[in-house]
C-alpha cells in the first residue's frame, strides 16, 4: 500500500471541515489514501498538502503540496478563489479535490522527467485523477529549487486589524431632544477573541430652539469576540474615557456658553457581518454612564433640562478588517 498523503488544514478548522476535506480527497485519490496530519501515521508521507485562507472571508484557500520523489522535494502551489454565494461545505470539498487533483499531476510530471521512457509507444498511460470543480478558478505552479516563501495564515476569520466609521444616534440632553454624530473606530483582535479597541466619537444635539450642545467621547476598552459563523460575529466589551459636553444658551440676548469634562464608563454590544474580502458592516449599542444626572438651567424662571446618569446609543457603520 502507498504512503498516506497528509492533509494539514492548520488548528483553527473545525472537524467537521476536516472531514469534508478528506472524503473529498480520498474519493479523488485512485491510489493511497488522505489522512489528517494528527493521524501520526509511522511512514514517510508520500505527499504534505498545506491548506490556509488567504483572507479574512475564506473567499480564497492557498494550497501548497510538498511532494517527495526519490529523495528530492517538490512544490506544487495553488490558489483556490470562491464566491461569496458558495456554501461553506462545496468550498472545503473543492479544496479537498484540489489536493488529490495536485498529487496526481505532480507525480506524473515528477515520474515523466525521472523516465523518460515513461512517454514511449504502447507505455501504459497514467490514471487521471478528477480535476477540482474550482480549478478554472485558480493557478498552480511548480517549484524544485526551495519551499514557496508566501506565508499562509493561521488564524481565524476574525482575529486581525479592524477599523470602522459610523454614525452615531442618542439623547440629546431633554425629553424628545436627539443628538446625532459620528464615530471613528480601531482595535486588534487576538486569534483567542479577545480584542482591544479605541474610539473617538463627535455629535451635535439635533434641536437649537433652546440651546446648542456638543459631545467630544474618547474611549478605550477591552472585549471578547464571539464568531457565531463564517460572516457573523458579536462582541462585549467594556471601555473607559472620558466625554466633553459643551453647551450655549441664548437667555435675554446673551449668550452663555459653557463646557465640562467628566469620567465616562462604557458597556457595549456589537455585531459584524463581512460582506467581502476584509470589508463589512456592523452596529453596536452603547450603554454610558458619566455616574450622575446633570442639569442645564437655560433660562431665569424656566426648569432646569437634565440628562440621565445612563444613557445608551446606537451606532451604525463599516469598517475593514486587516490581517
């Protein structure tokens, strides 16, 4: 029986992928058979296949098969590029025929240039192996001088650089009052899920008949990430800065303008949804607290407008992960 061929799909790929993989490649494979590289199979593997994302969205799995013939290495590489409407389960089986299709002609390319006579009158013709649905889609080359030296990602689908602007929707200092604005956003997210972000957001409050107010918010914090699926995730995350508010009152043809800085405490919930290649949408709500109620007196003899010690925000915008 031939050596196993050892399918590597890194530690971040779930089992059930992994199975997809190798029944894909193992019902391409006429000869030997594809194993999981934890199979910690005794022999010399009579191939290595390396299989990674290349972005954030797996819209692109790289493969790199390492394959040994007479004692020399050879690399065959190639790239597998997907729609964003293929099912997650068709992109891994692709992949897993793509390793069987490279195999097969990295063998037959080795053996002809090692027996020449393999090609000659009445020789007996090598078995094809079934190509990969997706192999249009992508390009191989092949390499005998030394390992390829692109890097293949590891982490998963979320874990990176992100940054994001939106527009930012909340209580504007009075009953019935909005404040609208915007908000700018960036962080780093760990392969764990744990993330750490920064965030300026600026608003103005929506009515001037009676007064005009300003928020200046500078946060920092720490979250937790949850991937719900291939596209969607949601985060907690606590964060701490601290909030200008200014206001300008108009009272008997004077105008009064005031403006403080206090301490501000953060609870905030998040979604993402990556619609393409690094590039999504996502929302969040804020639950904030400056740790009392404040007063604005805008004119004598009127009831002074208040804002509560909480108030909660809603944000809505875009942003792009890098990895």
């Amino acid at each position: 029986m031939l050596a196993p061929i050892i399918v590597d799909l890194g530690p971040n790929v779930a089992q059930a992928e992994l199975e997809i993989v190798l029944d894909a490649c193992n019902e391409a494979i006429q000869n030997g058979v594809c194993l999981p590289d934890s199979a910690g199979y005794p022999e010399t593997p009579r191939a290595t296949a390396i299989a990674r994302p290349t972005d954030a969205s797996v819209l692109a799995v790289r493969i790199e098969v390492r394959l040994r013939v007479s004692e020399q290495l050879s690399w065959i590489v190639r790239e597998l590029s997907f729609e964003a409407e293929d099912p997650a389960e068709e992109r891994w089986r692709s992949v897993g025929l793509a390793i069987a299709t490279l195999v097969g002609e990295g063998e037959r390319r080795d053996n002809s240039e090692a027996s020449p006579k393999a090609d000659a009158p009445g020789a007996a013709p090598s078995p094809a192996v079934p190509a990969s649905p997706r192999a249009s889609r992508g390009s191989t080359e092949l390499s005998t001088t030394q390992e390829p030296s692109v890097a293949l990602w590891d982490g998963p689908a979320w874990a990176g650089v992100f940054f994001g602007v939106g527009l930012l929707a909340g209580p504007g200092f009075d009953d019935g009052a909005w404040r609208l604005g915007g908000n700018v956003r960036a962080g780093w997210e760990a392969a764990s899920g744990w993330h750490v972000l920064s965030s300026v957001s600026y608003s103005l409050r929506a009515s001037e008949e009676t007064f005009t107010a300003s928020w200046l918010l500078l946060q920092a914090g720490l979250g937790y990430r949850l991937r719900l699926s291939e596209r969607l995730s949601s985060a907690f995350a606590v964060h701490a800065g601290a909030q200008r508010m200014r206001f300008e009152v108009l009272a008997n043809d004077v105008t009064r303008s005031e403006a403080l800085w206090n301490p501000l405490v953060t609870l905030s919930v998040d979604g993402w949804w990556l619609a393409g290649s690094g590039f999504g949408f996502w929302a969040a709500v804020n639950t904030q607290s400056i740790g009392r109620e404040s007063r604005l007196f805008v004119a004598p003899r009127r009831p002074a407008v208040s804002s509560p010690p909480v108030e909660i925000t809603g944000l809505l915008g875009v942003g792009w992960w890098i990895q």
